[in-house]
C-alpha cells in the first residue's frame, strides 16, 4: 500500500490505498483529491514508484 501506480484502464495515476484477498485494489487520486476506486483490472497497474524505494532513497 502507498505505492504510485499508473491505471491503465483509466489513464490515471493513482496510490494504492488498500488490497483486499489480495486482488482487489483500492486505488485514490495521486493529487487533487476525488473519489477512490477499484482497480478494474490490476494486471493493467503499473507501478511509478513504490513505497520500498521512497524509503530506500
């Protein structure tokens, strides 16, 4: 959770913001606020950055 992604289906960035069963994935607005969403197809999220690497440096 916290990674940045890239949604394919929408075209959107987002942060993940919960997984649950380990297939669903709750995604949010990288900026700007809005609504939260479900991943329609997670195998189309791309990781932009992850939460390992922000910590790593």
């Amino acid at each position: 959770m916290g990674d940045t992604v890239h949604d394919e289906v929408t075209d959107r960035k987002a942060i993940v913001t919960d997984v649950q069963k380990g297939t669903t994935f709750i995604l949010r607005p990288e900026a700007g606020g809005g609504e939260n969403w479900v991943a329609q197809d997670p195998e189309k999220l791309t990781v932009v950055e992850s939460t390992l690497t922000s910590y790593l440096g």
